[in-house]
C-alpha cells in the first residue's frame, strides 16, 4: 500500500533551527551553527561538506558548484580532420570537473562547466559566504559532467561521427565560488 505524502519540516541536524528552503534547492548551510545539509532521497536529510573558496566578496553571493575528479576515456570516429591528438592530450590526465549546482540555462552550464575544465580555478578554502541556492543535486552530477564531456568533443574543429566514452567520477564535493 502506498504511503501517504507527509510534510516534514527540514530543521538543522547539528542545532535544531528551522533550515529556510525554497521550492527546488537539495542542500543549505545553517544560518545559525554553519552545519552543511543535504536532502538525500533515501535517507532524508544528512550532513554535508561544504567548502567555501577564498575570495569570496562580502556584498555578493558565492556560486555553488559540484566538483569532481574524473577519468574520461574515449574513443572517437569522424568523417574529416584529425582532432584526435588534442582529444587524446585532454583526457589522457584526470579531470577536474566543475558542475553548476546553481539554477541556470544549459547553455549557461556548459559553457561554465567546459570553460572551468579547461581553465580550472584555484581551489583555496576561504570564509563561509552567502550562495545562491543549489538546485542540482550530487547524484546529477555525472550526467551532467558526461553532457559537458560531449559538448567539448563536438566543439573540435574535425567532423565527428561519432563519440564513445566511459567517465569515472569521484564523489562531488559542494564548493563555494566567487
């Protein structure tokens, strides 16, 4: 038998306060102790590292991004030009994904996903700081990065037909970005 929908209020789990969450978001920062919170579909709600990069301006608030390393394996089939080199340069190091954890458009999040792969920030622990709320949830995140993945590779100047690949993907940290 199907169980009933309840409504459970979200309260800090490290000082009991009342957690202000909006329509979408998965994981928040206590305003009154600084405890990381996570909703998790299984177990509820779970402490969660959050970590705060160090430029951070006071008058703005911080991005949220889901940031992973991972292994991208691939194999490539084109029609015309060679871009296999610089494919084959790219991932044959580990990776620093960074997944918008933010509301954005996906053009928005690709670009800022390729353009931090290729560009990565320095990844400085600062103060905590306000942030935009984070929507995306860590269990998104290979999806997401695959996407990014495959944006990069039908960017290449050659003709692609086709794009196999594999992504291994340690487990996403939230961090904080000016």
């Amino acid at each position: 038998m199907d169980k009933p929908v309840e409504l459970i209020p979200l309260v800090c789990l490290k000082c009991a306060t009342a957690i202000q969450a909006q329509a979408d978001e998965v994981a928040w920062c206590c305003a009154q102790c600084g405890q990381g919170q996570l909703l998790d579909e299984e177990k509820g709600l779970v402490p969660l590292e959050i970590q705060f990069a160090a430029g951070l301006a006071p008058q703005r608030k911080g991005k949220p991004f889901w940031v992973a390393t991972g292994q991208v394996t691939l194999q490539r089939e084109r029609y015309s030009g060679n871009q296999n080199q610089q494919a084959a340069e790219l991932w044959s190091q580990p990776q620093r994904f960074f997944v918008p954890a933010f509301a954005c458009k996906l053009d928005d999040l690709l670009a800022l996903g390729a353009g931090m792969l290729m560009r990565p920030p320095a990844l400085q622990p600062g103060p905590a700081a306000p942030f935009d709320p984070v929507v995306l949830s860590p269990e998104d995140v290979k999806a997401t990065a695959e996407f990014v993945v495959m944006s990069i590779e039908a960017e290449r100047k050659d003709k692609l037909k086709e794009a196999r690949f594999s992504l291994q993907l340690s487990a996403p940290v939230l961090w904080i970005l000016p």
